[in-house]
C-alpha cells in the first residue's frame, strides 16, 4: 500500500527508529514499526481486517479515519488517500479498493 503522511514532521520522526524511540519510548516504537510494516506489505485496506492490530474505521470526531491499535488506549490513526475514496452503495469505505493512506497521528482516539 502507498503511505503519505499528514507532516513531514510525522514523516521524519516514522522514517527514523531514534525519533520514534526518543518521542514514543521503546515499546510503543516498536509497535509503531510493527504495525507501519503491516501497512507497507498490505495491498489494500481488506488485508488489514484480519491482520493482528484490529483495524477499524472510527467515528465521531474521527468519522473517516482507521486505527491500527499499538498499546494501552494509544493507535495509529490514518485515512485512506484514494481521490475519490472508494465508497460502496451504503456509503462506507470499499475497504478491498483503498490502495493509498495517510497517517495521521499517534494518539488516544478515546480522548
């Protein structure tokens, strides 16, 4: 899958294993590349449905965004890039269509 990243801030702190460690801590960066990994091997959005992490579209306040869980109530939070984005007849995501996603932060989407 393509990956674009909201901030070439988020960029450089996701391309750098030292960035990570220094802003999230170990663990959580290694969650971080873990679940980064996931995404890169994944063709689209549908492989990610049965893929450890829990993937699932958010709502609310994130209605359009998908986390990927990493640890404790903290996700990587991200949007399919696809211009348009493929919907289906009911207007959810065609998930097995979304080929492109930007991440958008590390956070507690429960917050």
């Amino acid at each position: 899958m393509d990956i674009d990243f909201a901030t070439t801030k988020l960029e450089r702190q996701f391309n750098s294993r030292k960035e990570l460690v220094k802003v999230h801590g170990p663990e959580r960066a290694k969650a971080i590349m873990k679940r980064m990994a996931q995404l890169v091997a994944a063709d689209n959005m549908e492989h990610l449905r049965s893929a450890p992490g829990r993937c699932h579209a958010l709502r609310g306040n994130y209605a359009g965004m998908f986390t990927l869980d990493l640890d404790g109530p903290y996700r990587l939070l991200f949007r399919p890039s696809n211009d348009p984005v493929p919907l289906l007849d009911d207007g959810s995501v065609n998930w097995s269509m979304v080929t492109s996603v930007t991440v958008i932060e590390v956070g507690d989407p429960h917050e």
